[in-house]
C-alpha cells in the first residue's frame, strides 16, 4: 500500500511499506538500494518509487505518495502482451509487479497460439492484474479452435472490472458430396477385307451332293471366290449367292463422377474479428452430390456450428460435416489464479 500522496511521513511508515521491520535509516531508502529497487533497462514499468532519489538529498517529501513495486498500465491498446517482456530481467525479482489495463483500452491476441495477455514463467513476488478494459483471444479460423485471452504459469492475482473474452471456435468444414456416376453407349462395326458369307437357297439340305468347283462338295460355306455360282442336286436348282458381311456391336460403358467439396467453416469471433458464416459447398459431377455447407464460426467463448453433410450421389452417400470447434478460454492455468470477477467473461477456464 503507497505511503499517503499528503500529511506527515513517518519511519513507521517507510519501515511498513518497503522494509517490513528492524531499525531503518535515510541510507537504506535510496532507490537502487537493498530496500527499494531501481529499474532494469528492460524493464518498461514505472517504479512506484520514482520520486524517491537514488542518491544526493533525501527527505520523508520523497515519499509522499510513493510505494515498493513496479506498475505497467496501459493506456493504449496492445497485442500479445508478456509480463517476462513488460518487467524484463526485474521479472525474477521477488518485488511486488501490477498490471493495470485502464477502461476503454483492449489487448488482443494476434494468433490462437498467443493469449492477449501472459503471465510467463519465472516470475517472483507478488504479481497483480487489475483488468478495467478489455483482453480478448483471437478467433478460431475455419475448422479451428479460438485463442485464449489470458494464461498464467506462475501464481498471481487476478481482478477483473471490465471484459476478458476467449475466442470463439472456428465452424466445422461441410461434408463432402457422394459420387456418382452415368452409362454411356457407343456402337463399333467390323467388316474384315475378303470376307464372304455364301447363302444357299432354297434350304442347306439341298446343298448336299452339290459339287461347285473350288468349294468343296459338302460344305455350306465358302471363302475362295468372290463369285455367283449356280449347281444342280437332286431337288432340283440350287443358288449361291457371294455376300460379304460386317459385324456391328453396342458397347455399353460407366464413368464414375466425383461429389463437390464442402464448403469452409466460418470464422469465430475475436480480436478485431466478427462471426464469419460457412461457405456453401460446390457442385458435383453428373448424379453426384454437392458439398454441404460450412458451420458458422462462433462468437465470443462461444464453440462454432457443426458443417452440413454432403447431399449423396447416384454412386455413394456425401460424407459428415465436421464438428464446430471449441473456443478458447477465458482463463488458462486457473490454478495460478486467484480470480475476483466484477466484470464480464466468456469462454471457459482450464
């Protein structure tokens, strides 16, 4: 707690605020000193004990209104934030560290892989976050989970006045469409070169005992001549007539067609994201089924839609949509946390 902005000062009240007990002198007050730390390069934090000198004159108006720690506060909004990058190598100290987002400010998560806000390993002392703004997670894409808003890995204090929003879960992909498929015919004709097909008329019976010369004397059928002849039997004239022929076939065939594509999940809410709807799925091929439609991503700590399933062809049935995913948490590694909610919060906690 800061020694008082007004009023006297005590070294009761520098013992209280930055040594704890024991006999404590000016010397021991310095900033940079044992009792009270200075800042690191890296460390973006204003020292709450600023006004107090590091060296020179030094007198109890120094500490009016000063107090043991480091503040980042944001008045402006960020992305991807860390407290290892906020504090730098201080961060290991075991000295008190706050984290105030002031309202109307947001910090945002850029990727699903990222939280708004991180509360890294390594840290030492007391750590506090006092939320008045808004920490929002990135939203899921198509067929994806949402980002969470905060994660800690270390134990610290966590009060929330305004909005912490995980990002919602992407929709689910449509499902694809079943195939199909179609016969077609096509007709193939044959006639080989120097083929003939001799007919015999009035019957094949009268054909016996009928000598044609180069035809054989029984035979009904006779390749060697491209000729009329005519013969007599025993019933009488026999006629046989040179005819060529062909061959003609239908072929009938299958050709299997393939479904349409389903269409994308939408998008999920989240930092600097609105609800995206699914997108429709594609046609298929002759009789086959069209894609099923994209689930629509969901909205803050909210999971998205399940995809449509796929419409079935001739050939097969359209395959499932895909689940709507789940969206991210609000707070990650809750363990660590202890949490005050005096504001909004969406998604869950693990």
């Amino acid at each position: 707690m800061a020694i008082a902005a007004s009023g006297a000062v005590s070294f009761s009240d520098l013992r209280t605020e930055f040594s704890g007990a024991g006999a404590i002198s000016f010397g021991d007050l310095y900033r940079g000193g044992t009792l009270i730390k200075g800042n690191a390069a890296n460390n973006t934090a204003t020292n709450l004990a600023a006004s107090v000198p590091a060296s020179g004159t030094i007198n109890f108006t120094n500490f009016r209104g000063a107090a043991r720690g480091w503040r980042k506060t944001y008045s402006s909004g960020a992305e991807n934030q860390s407290a290892s990058a906020i504090f730098g190598t201080d961060y290991g100290i075991d000295y008190p560290k706050e984290i105030v987002i002031n309202s109307g400010v947001t910090l945002g998560a850029t990727s699903t892989s990222d939280e708004a806000l991180e509360i890294s390993t390594g840290g030492v002392g007391s750590i506090t976050i006092t939320n008045n703004g808004t920490i929002i997670g990135k939203g899921g894409a198509s067929n994806a989970v949402g980002g969470d808003a905060f994660e800690a890995f270390v134990a610290c204090t966590f009060v929330n006045n305004g909005f912490v929003y995980g990002g919602g879960g992407g929709g689910g992909n449509g499902g694809n469409g079943g195939g199909g498929s179609y016969t077609s015919s096509s007709v193939s004709t044959k006639g080989p070169n120097n083929r003939y097909h001799w007919t015999i008329t009035p019957s094949v019976a009268e054909w016996n005992n009928v000598s044609l010369g180069g035809c054989g004397g029984s035979s009904t059928t006779c390749q060697s001549g491209k000729y009329r002849r005519v013969g007599s039997g025993v019933y009488g004239s026999v006629y046989v007539e040179e005819r060529s022929y062909a061959i003609r076939r239908t072929i009938n065939s299958t050709t299997n067609t393939s479904g349409g594509s389903g269409g994308s999940g939408g998008r999920g809410a989240g930092y600097n994201q609105t609800v995206q709807s699914g997108s429709n799925g594609s046609n298929g091929g002759t009789n086959a089924g069209k894609g099923g439609t994209g689930g629509s991503g969901g909205g803050f700590g909210a999971s998205g839609s399940n995809g449509s399933n796929g419409n079935n062809g001739n050939r097969t049935n359209g395959s499932g949509g895909g689940s709507g995913k789940a969206a991210g948490k609000h707070i990650r590694g809750l363990s660590f946390v202890t949490f005050t909610n005096n504001g909004t919060v969406a998604g869950g906690t693990a």
